[in-house]
C-alpha cells in the first residue's frame, strides 16, 4: 500500500468477504488484521481477495524475521531503483534546466548537440526511467483507474504521462500544436519519478526504525538453550525446547524461556519487565522469565512455558496489537482521504480547463504545467502516515518503559481522562500484608485461635490470607471442609469440626455475631492503618486481627506527578473505611470511596465519570477486574492477577503507580505527535494546492513547477514519519530522586481491596 486512500480500499474489499466481521488496515505496518466467522472463509482466500485487487499480499508467518526481510529487500530495491532513475535524470535535467544556473547553457546546447537532437535524447532516457524505475506506478496505477478506484501511485503515473505524452507529442509532431507552443517536459516527469523514488526510500528508512522497539523485543530471545536430552546436556535451538524440559543457565547467559527454578542460585536482571535495574535473587522454586539476564550464577530451571506462551511473546504480541490498532481520531482522516484522490483528479482537470480558457499563451503548455502539479502535490501519503507511524514509535517506547497498551485506542482515550481512581492493595501498597496483631477473646489463645483461622485462609488466594498463613507457619493446620469465601466479606468453613469465619465487620453483621467491645479494638487498628479483621469460632468472637501493608516507596512521588498532570486522583478500595482514610491523608488523596463489593467499584466509576469526566482505573486484582472494564481507560498492574489484566487496557509491566504516570505521559505524547503530524498533513495540501493550481501566477507570473510539488509532496512524507520517530526521545516521568524526595516514611499501613 502506497497512501491513505489504499487503506480504506482494502478494508473494504476485506469487509465485503463472506463471514468477515471487522477489518483494520495499517498503512505504517502494511498489515490487515481481520476478524472473520471460523469455517465461513479461509485466510488464503481472503489474502487472495486483496491480491485480486492490485495489492502483494501474504499471510504472516509464525515468526517476525520474513516481514524484517520484506522490509530489508524493499529498502534494497527502493534504493537501486532512486539511484538509476537519478543517474539517467540527471543530463536530462541539465540539458533543459541548465540554464537558470548556467549562463549561455541553452545557447550552448543548441550550437553543438541541437535542439531536435536534445529533445530526442531525453525522450529516450526519459523513457527508460518511467519503464524502468518508475514501472510500479503504472503497474499499480493504472489498473487502479481503470477499476475506478484510483490511488496516489494513479495521480504520480497521471501527471508523469500527461507531461511524457505532451513532450513526446511536441517532439514526433509539433504541427498538431498552435505555432510557438511545442515544448518538452520530459525531465518534469523524470525528476518527479525520481523524486518520489527517493522520498519513499526516505520514508522506508524511517518506518524501519519505528518498528525497532519490536525487534529489541524479539532481539531479546536467545536463539538456542541448553537442554538435557538423554542424560546429556545439548545446545538445541529455542524452537525444539519443550514444556518440561530441564534447561541450564550459564552465567551471563540470557534465559531461554519461561520456568521454575530447580537447583542453583544467582541474581537476574528484570528490567526488560520490570524497569527495575536492581537484579533479582533467584533459587529453588522462583520464576525466571525468557529473555532476562542471568548474572554470575548458574541455575538449573524446568520450562513451563515455551515458544508463543512465553511472557516475552506475549508482549511482544500486545505490542504488536497496539501498534496495528486504530485510533478514534483516524476515522475523520480515513472519510476524507476515501473521496480526496477522485477530488484531486477532478481538481486537476478543472485547473487544465480553466488554463485553456483563461490562460495566456502559451495556454495549453501553462495548463499542463499546473495541472500535473496539482496531481503530483495532493497524494494522500502524509495522511494516511500521520496516525499510525505516531501508533507505532509511541507503543513501542512505551513497551521499553515498561507500559504495555493492550489496546491501541487507549493510546488516545488514556491522554483524555479527567480522573485517575486507584485500588489500594497491590496498588497503593506493596501488596504483601503481614500479621501484625492477633488480639484473643474468651478462652482462645494465638496458639489455640491462629491455626484454625489459617486452616481456613489457607485455601484463599487473597494477600490477607497468605499474611495470615505466613504467620501461622510452625502450626499443624487442620482440615477443612465446607469452605466457602464471600465475595469482599470474608470465608468460612469448618476446622478440626468447629464452624470457623473470618472477615470484615459486616460479615460478622451479616452472620449475627456481636462484635461487641472488640469494635472498639478494631477502630483503634484502623486508626493505625492497619485492616482489622474478625474471626469467630463457633458462632463467637474469638480474635480480632490487625494485618498491615506498607505502602510502596513509589506511591507518594506517583500521586504528586499525576495530580501534576492535571489528573483529580481517587481511592476505590473494599477495605475498611477508617483504614483507607488513614491511606488517603498519608498520600494527599481527597476522594476516597470504601468497603465496596466489585460492584460498588463500578458504580463509583460511573459516578466519578458523571462528576468529572472520563475516568481511568488502576487495579491488580480480580475484585478490580469489574472496575477495569468500565472504566473509559482500565489500567492493570502487571504483577496482579490474569484476570485483571485481561480486562485491562494498559498494562504496567513495572508493578507500581510509576508505570502509570508513564503511561499517561507517552499517550499525551503520542497524541500531540498525532494532531501536528494531521495538521502538516492538512495544511501543507490546503496551502500548496492552490499554489500548485497558479493561483499566484496573475501576481506573481510564476507557477509551481511539477518538479517542486513532486519534491514537496515527497518530503511531506518524510516530514510526517520523522517527526513520529521524535518520541523514540519520551523519558519516563520519574527519577529516583523524585522518589527519595516524595516518599513517605512511615510504619506500614493497612491493607487489602
């Protein structure tokens, strides 16, 4: 595809396929990306449809190394093909314009080659640049028009061969044409071919480098591993490692894929994750993940996950997800250029009819003059280039920033919120509570009370329950039958044959247990910061537990940065009230809406949504899976759980509310990049158009030449694709100074969403 208007071609031609439900075309990354019926149509014949229809198409391959070496071969041939149209241009240029920079050039030429004889060897040169390097625009031009579906490469194959036929009618017979108005403009048609040669040499260059965040990620996988095959430990390629296999890493080593940690101890570096450069202990039982980098340890590890399911191809595929995305913003751009190359041609005709009726002699070589100009200098490339080349450089800077936008729209719907409201737990908070208080009632004692209560927290996944857990380790826990948990409430079940719950206060309400004095004792740990909890034993209260969370060190720094952005920040938690207010007077948060079900953070969405205007949310955990779907923009930690993520737009691979300062940064950077890129775009053919039509020419006598719209309209291009590769330059929001500074010191404080 060569221009806008190409994009809006396939699309629909892909949209008019049997069983097709949606198609999206991307101008910048050459890709379709279709959503069809299962069984309704075959990917071939779909690719098979476009091809029919004037378009190279192919179907991707598994891995990303045959679009690099498209992309390689295209810029080899773009280049050979600019340097021959360029060298045979040349003379020819020189020959006919060699005058306005050489006195006496035109005199000369006609003393010793002739005029005839100049003008038929730029016919013949001229000729070959248009058969040879100029052939894809006819090839792809002409039936194009013939089709009546015309694209940029019809205005270039137009507007050379009108000045090419003109010429070379002037030549072979002048007689047809009124006296003294026979003139050549073969080196138009030469430079402009060449031209646009070089600026879409130019523009592949540069859209080769939007597409370098991609290949640092897919740089970052090793190509082979050490596996041990048949008691042996061989060096196979990453491609025949399989799910359970037992694979060494050497010091220095980066990992191969996915995997646990069996035997050895070393530090890794995370950063392509986390951002994080602290390298990472590692021994027996911990996680490594494919393409970190392993230190001066050597570790055995067992693949649990290879090939596509790796964390690094996932990434890899969000990103380039996001970056094949459309934006809100690229529906106005793809409506105009559906109807902007049949105006531009209609606009062309007009201005060679009102020269021939209007213009001064000699009319019909001023008509084509501004005619071909006009063809030549409105080709859609900047526009159709102004969305999603900004797509591509701001996704992938945000990828080695540790922001992963899992859906290209929330590149544009992030930078527009008006509120940021934020889970605590995970969130706020490290996320890794610890017991801190286990206040006995009755006849209990820890040692009696604490082993049931675990029994019980055991089979939950919430980071309370594991702080709980954690605490009762030296215990014999007993088993547990009939164990339930209550959505926001608590769980329950029986151990060692007593009914056990364990929960907030309005579980013990909602169970008929009278908390009784121990209400107050729970109000005095909230005031603290810590979340009280409840547990009874038998129908009676038997402890009250105080479990606390510190806050992360990144938190405060964070909010400070967002509300600089001009973000109203808010708390959405589940947790106690007293606690989550202690939380927001630590962090300088005013909104706070507490013990709320996962229904009640939707509802306080919307609200804040009714309040303020859009809002974003950020989240880790399943109860915040809800929240993050309604949200105008969900923004999920990436340490949190699958679900959370799923239902997110944004994910932060950092684990902290940094991530999301650096999201918000490179979308509103992004889009800035979007709306200058769409204005050179608009006012460059707004301006140039009717300069390109002689509008000047009664002040001024002069006319653009094709030459200079060809250079213009190619430069456009460039322009627009340059400026793109400017946010390659985004730093994150953040330093480390910034976090030292802002901070809070503080004992921990409470927890759990």
């Amino acid at each position: 595809m060569t221009c806008a208007s190409c994009v809006g071609r396939v699309e629909r031609i892909l949209k008019a396929q049997t069983g097709v439900l949606d198609a999206s075309v991307n101008l910048a990354t050459q890709t379709a990306s279709v959503t069809f019926l299962d069984g309704a149509i075959r990917p071939e014949s779909l690719a098979q449809a476009v091809t029919e229809a004037g378009y190279e198409t192919t179907l991707p391959k598994a891995d990303d190394s045959s679009q690099s070496e498209r992309k390689a071969q295209e810029e080899q041939t773009l280049y050979h093909a600019t340097l021959i149209a360029g060298l045979l241009t040349l003379p020819v240029f020189l020959l006919e314009m060699g005058s306005h920079f050489i006195p006496g050039m035109h005199m000369w030429v006609e003393r010793t080659i002739g005029t005839q004889n100049s003008w038929i060897f730029q016919f013949i040169v001229i000729s070959i640049v248009m058969a040879g390097p100029g052939w894809r625009f006819y090839k792809k031009g002409l039936p194009a028009l013939l089709r009546g579906a015309p694209d940029m490469n019809s205005l270039v194959a137009l507007g050379t061969l009108a000045a090419w036929t003109f010429s070379t009618l002037a030549l072979l017979a002048p007689s047809i044409f009124p006296e003294d108005t026979a003139g050549v403009y073969f080196e138009a048609a030469g430079v402009i071919v060449t031209l646009i040669l070089l600026g879409r040499l130019l523009e592949a260059r540069a859209k080769g480098r939007t597409g370098a965040a991609i290949q640092r990620l897919v740089g970052l996988q090793p190509a082979t591993a050490l596996v041990e095959r048949g008691g042996k430990v061989v060096e196979l390629p990453l491609s025949d490692v399989m799910e359970g296999d037992t694979l060494h890493l050497r010091p220095g080593a980066r990992v191969a894929t996915d995997g646990t940690v069996i035997d050895g101890q070393t530090f890794i570096d995370e950063s392509m994750i986390s951002g994080e450069p602290v390298p990472i202990s590692k021994g027996a039982d911990d996680a490594v993940v494919g393409g970190t980098i392993n230190g001066t340890g050597a570790l055995t590890y067992r693949a649990t996950a290879v090939g596509a399911d790796t964390l690094l191809s996932q990434i890899i595929r969000m990103v380039e997800d996001a970056q094949g995305a459309k934006l809100p913003i690229q529906s106005m751009v793809d409506r105009i250029t559906g109807v902007f190359v049949p105006i531009v041609m209609g606009l062309s005709a007009l201005t060679v009819l009102t020269w021939l009726i209007l213009g001064p002699d000699p009319a019909l070589g001023l008509a084509l003059v501004a005619g071909v100009s006009v063809l030549i200098i409105a080709c859609p490339c900047a526009m159709g280039l102004a969305t999603p080349t900004s797509i591509m450089v701001g996704t992938g800077r945000a990828a080695e920033m540790g922001v992963l936008f899992r859906k290209g729209d929330a590149l544009q719907s992030l930078q527009e919120s008006k509120v940021i409201a934020l889970d605590k737990t995970g969130t706020l908070t490290a996320g890794a509570p610890e017991l801190t208080t286990l206040e006995t009632a009755l006849d209990w004692t820890r040692e009696t009370a604490l082993p049931l209560i675990a029994a019980l927290e055991a089979r939950s996944e919430h980071p309370i329950a594991s702080a709980i857990v954690r605490a009762a380790a030296g215990y014999d826990l007993a088993d547990v039958i009939e164990f339930s948990s209550v959505t926001g409430m608590g769980v329950r079940g029986i151990a060692d044959g007593k009914t056990v719950l364990v929960g907030a206060d309005r579980f013990m309400t909602q169970e008929g247990i009278d908390l009784g004095e121990y209400a107050q004792t729970a109000d005095v740990l909230a005031q603290t910061g810590a979340t009280p909890l409840f547990a009874a034993i038998d129908g009676k209260i038997a402890a009250v537990i105080g479990v606390s969370d510190p806050i992360k060190p990144t938190t405060a720094a964070a909010i400070s940065a967002l509300r600089s952005m001009g973000l109203k920040v808010a708390m959405i938690t589940g947790d106690n009230a007293v606690t989550a207010h202690a939380i927001a007077r630590e962090l300088g948060i005013e909104h706070v809406v507490a013990e709320v079900m996962p229904d009640g953070k939707v509802a306080a969405v919307q609200t804040l949504r009714e309040t303020h205007g859009k809002v974003a949310f950020v989240g880790d955990g399943i109860n915040d899976a809800p929240a993050l779907a309604a949200a105008d923009t969900g923004i999920a930690i990436g340490t949190g759980t699958d679900v959370a993520i799923e239902a997110a737009d944004v994910v932060l691979m950092s684990g902290d509310l940094v991530g999301a300062v650096n999201a918000l940064k490179i979308s509103q950077a992004s889009m800035r990049n979007i709306r200058q890129n769409l204005f050179w775009a608009f006012a460059y053919n707004a301006a140039l158009l009717p300069v390109a039509a002689g509008v000047l020419y009664p002040i001024t006598g002069t006319l653009l030449s094709p030459m200079l719209a060809a250079g213009a309209m190619a430069l456009s291009s460039v322009f627009v694709v340059s400026n793109a590769l400017r946010l390659r330059r985004v730093t994150p929001a953040l330093t480390e100074t910034d976090f030292l500074e802002q901070s809070p010191s503080l004992s921990p404080i409470g927890a759990t969403s």
